[in-house]
C-alpha cells in the first residue's frame, strides 16, 4: 500500500480549517481543499482567517479529473454530506482512505454506501470549541483526530499505520481507542446533549457544568443514547454517561457548542443528527425518547425564529 502523499480536505469550518492549517503548515505541497465554484469565489474574494491570519489554500473544483486523494478528511456539517460523497467521486482510487470527522455515528455507512467500506476507517474530532464568526474562525490549536476499524480485523492494521504516519509527518494529534465503535458512540452521547440543550438554553460549556439543573436535563437526554447504543451492541454502555460528563469538565468554560453557535448565526443546524438519530434508533429498538423528540421539535422552531430574524436584517 502506497504512502499518503495527496490529501483533500472537504469542509473549511472550525474542524476543516484546524486540520488543513496544520497540514499547510508542514506538507503544503499534499494539501487540496475541496470547494464548489460557489465557494471558490467567495473564499478567493473573502479569505479564510484562522486567529486573524489569511489562510490561501490550493482550492480544487470537483469537476478536476488529474487528482487522486490517498486521503480524504470529510469535515463538513451533515446537512452537506450527501453534496461531498457525491463531489469526491472523481480523487477517490482504489486505495483512497477516507475519514469522516462528522458528528454522529451514521456518516461513514452513508459514505460506504458509495464508496464501500474498504475505504473508511470510523473517526471524530475532539478539541476545544472554535468560535466562528463569518470567514473568521478563533481557535486555539487543541485538536486531535480519533480514529480507528470498524471490527478488530488485521485487514485494516497496514491502512491505520498508513494514516498514521501522514498524521505524525504534519504534526496532527491521534488517539486509537481499542473499541472505536464505543468512543463514537460516546462523542456522540455528548453532542446530543450538550449542543443540543445548549442550543434551546443559550449556555456555554462553564454555565452547563455549574447548573445542577441543567446537569440532571442532560443525563436524561444522554439516558436515551444509552439505551439505543446497548441496543446497537456497543459495550460497557453503563459507564458511558459518567465519562461524557468528566470529558465536559475539560472543556474551555467560555465555550460555545458548534450548534448554539449556528442558531446565533441563524444557520441550519444539526438537530436532524442529533435528536433525529436518536428518534430513529428509538424507533427501530422500540425505546422511548421523549426527551430528544422534544429537543428536535424545540430547535426547529428555535432555528425557524433566528433563520426568520437573520434574512430580515440582511434585506
């Protein structure tokens, strides 16, 4: 199996954009940034800003057919999936590694629909929150890559080691959890309780962790993952709501959830990854989850109020 020497990066948000200056920094010359031609004029007319500093990347159109990716970083919303599998279809090859740093624990079996699983590997992004404002994003340069197979199998041994080694050449951050089915279910335990109640509460990170009332909120929003995720066969589910809670306790006090960021901003959110999946696991195990449905429903208006506000002040 090749060395990684070509690496597109899909999504300039908080988590694109943290991976891609990294890479920038150290191998510019394997880094491409994928964009629409939408996007590509608005990045080049109105760069990119990581802490005040311009970012120039090397954009590349999905209609380009001389490039091949050996790696392939998806960090954009999941509203936006489905448009990035359908873009990448011209750099993926044979051996192409693709690593989804999406919330949630359904993008990378949408991904391998496409694409098939002998190309993924099941990834998330951990860090302390970014604040975005705009082509303004401020972050402090915590963030690390978790990542692993899908099964224990040796089949994927040589593409971990691979990624690996690209990720230890441009100075990226990586854990390898022995059970990395559990630790995406557990990233996602907290997404769906901290965005999401901090979305239709307004707190940030040190308002969430100081509010025993909002603390027991959570534990009954993340009782209903559990649930779903003892159901789905991932192990050692009882532990899982303590160890969400001691990983919050790490978190920058000041901080904002990505997804109270997008309802001050009045962007779409991802309540439909959140709650939505969830609802949906309820669904097929036939477990109750009256506490992410209200959340969905509470969001959707929360977002269809900023949206409402956000268009009338740019007319």
């Amino acid at each position: 199996m090749n060395e990684i020497k070509n690496v597109l990066v899909c999504g300039l948000g908080a988590v694109g954009t943290a991976f891609a200056v990294k890479i920038l920094n150290s191998k510019p010359e394997s880094l491409k940034v994928l964009v629409d031609e939408e996007r590509y004029n608005r990045y080049k007319e109105n760069p990119r800003l990581l802490n005040g500093k311009v970012l120039n990347f090397d954009y590349i159109l999905p209609d380009r057919m001389d490039y091949k990716a050996d790696l392939i970083l998806i960090a954009v919303k999941y509203n936006a999936l489905d448009e990035v599998i359908y873009n990448i279809k011209n750099f993926v090859k044979s051996d192409t590694v693709i690593l989804s740093l999406l919330n949630g624990v359904t993008s990378e079996a949408k991904i391998a629909e496409s694409y098939g699983w002998d190309k993924l590997l099941l990834s998330f992004f951990i860090g302390h929150s970014a604040m975005r404002c705009g082509s303004k994003i401020e972050h402090d340069g915590v963030a690390t890559i978790v990542f692993g197979a899908k099964e224990n199998n040796v089949l994927y041994d040589e593409k971990i080691q691979k990624v690996v080694r690209y990720l230890e050449s441009v100075k990226i951050d990586y854990k390898l959890p022995n059970d990395m089915r559990r630790a995406l279910w557990l990233k996602f335990m907290l997404n769906v309780a901290c965005n999401q109640l901090s979305a239709v509460l307004g707190m940030t990170f040190g308002e969430m962790l100081t509010s025993s009332k909002f603390m027991e909120m959570a534990k009954s929003v993340m009782k209903e993952v559990e649930l779903c995720a003892k159901a789905e066969g991932i192990n050692k589910t009882e532990t899982m709501i303590d160890e969400v809670i001691s990983h919050m306790q790490t978190m920058i006090p000041e901080g904002k959830t990505s997804m109270l960021q997008d309802v001050e901003a009045g962007r779409e959110t991802e309540v439909d990854n959140f709650a939505g999946t969830v609802i949906e696991f309820g669904e097929k195990y036939n477990i109750p989850t009256p506490y992410n449905s209200m959340l969905r429903q509470m969001i959707d208006i929360i977002y269809e109020k900023e949206h409402q506000s956000v268009n009338l002040v740019t007319l």
